[in-house]
C-alpha cells in the first residue's frame, strides 16, 4: 500500500487505477481539511475597492471599536495602530470605495467616544491619493482648536491684506492733500 501511495504507477494496470483514486483521495482530503478557511464567520476588513490611508496621531487614540463614521454613517474601518520612530501614533485605516471622494488634502480625524470620526478643516480641500497621511487628533477638543488656529490664520491674512489696502488708499489720499496744501501755501505766499 505504501509502495502504491509513493508511486502509484508502480502496480499494474488495475492496481494502478485503484491507487491513483486513493492518493487524488487523500490530496482532496488534505486541501479540505488543512486549507479551509473560516471566511463565513468573519468579517472580511479590506475589499478591492477599499482606499487606504495613515492617520497620525501625538498619542495612542483611545478607539474602542475600529469602525470610522461620518455624520453617524461607517465609512470606513481602522486596519492596525503602530508608534513610528518619531514617536508617533500611525493608525492605518482602509475607506469604502464608494465613500473615498470624502478623503481630501482637508481631511481630518478625530476620536469621539470611542470612534474614529471623519471631518474637514476650513481649506477646500483636492483629491489625494491613496497612502496618503492625514491628521488625527485625539479628541473633538483638539480638533476643534487646530479648524480654530486655521481659521485664525485666515482671519489675521484677511486682515493685514485689508490693512495693507487702507494704508495704501490712505497714503495716496495725504500725498493728494499734501499737494493740494503745498499748492494753496504757494499761492497764498506770492
């Protein structure tokens, strides 16, 4: 019988048939035993059209499930956390594909209960591509003082640009009314 397993070919032409039966047999029951998988009972993380991308956080996030929403809707799973070497906190995480159009150069993410959620700062925001790295920040808080530090930002450039404006009008108005006086005081003296 082993001489037939080893080399089944070795028995003559009745044998032959049987032991090639037992060893497609026993290669048949080897794959499904030992090359089974238990896909039915878990959830699959990442599909084909999932988009991937790093969010980096100055500490561990304290995330209780590793599902990511928006608005109250999952768009997206937290795939594994790791320190770099810069001291920190890199949380991969994989988009649904039908929700990638959300994950814009103004993306940011924020841990609010225990869940990873989506939001924007005040820039627009253009399309990046997948891998990119984007910020996370460890509480709603947080969040909410950098869209602030940004929009402060824009307000002071809004401001020195309209400062600016007015210096420049107003200057151009004193050189008028400079001439105009030097004019009236030459007049006057002759």
């Amino acid at each position: 019988m082993i001489k037939c397993l080893l080399n089944p070919f070795s028995i003559g032409k009745g044998g032959q048939m049987k032991s090639y039966s037992v060893v497609t047999g026993i290669f048949i029951i080897l794959c499904f035993s030992g090359c089974t998988s238990d896909r039915d009972n878990q959830e699959q993380l990442i599909h084909n059209d999932d988009r991937v991308f790093y969010v980096v956080f100055e500490d561990k996030p304290d995330l209780k499930e590793n599902d990511i929403y928006s608005n109250g809707f999952k768009i997206g799973k937290v795939l594994s956390q790791e320190l770099n070497d810069k001291n920190k906190v890199i949380v991969k995480i994989a988009i649904d594909g039908k929700r990638s159009q959300l994950i814009k150069s103004n993306t940011i993410f924020y841990v609010s209960e225990g869940l990873l959620e989506y939001e924007t700062d005040v820039d627009e925001g253009k399309q990046i591509k997948e891998g990119s790295t984007l910020l996370g920040f460890s509480g709603k808080g947080e969040m909410l003082l950098h869209v602030a530090r940004l929009k402060g930002g824009q307000y002071i450039d809004a401001a020195a640009s309209k400062g600016k404006e007015i210096y420049d009008a107003a200057k151009q108005k004193a050189g008028l009314i400079s001439e105009k006086v030097k004019e009236y005081y030459d007049n006057a003296t002759q």
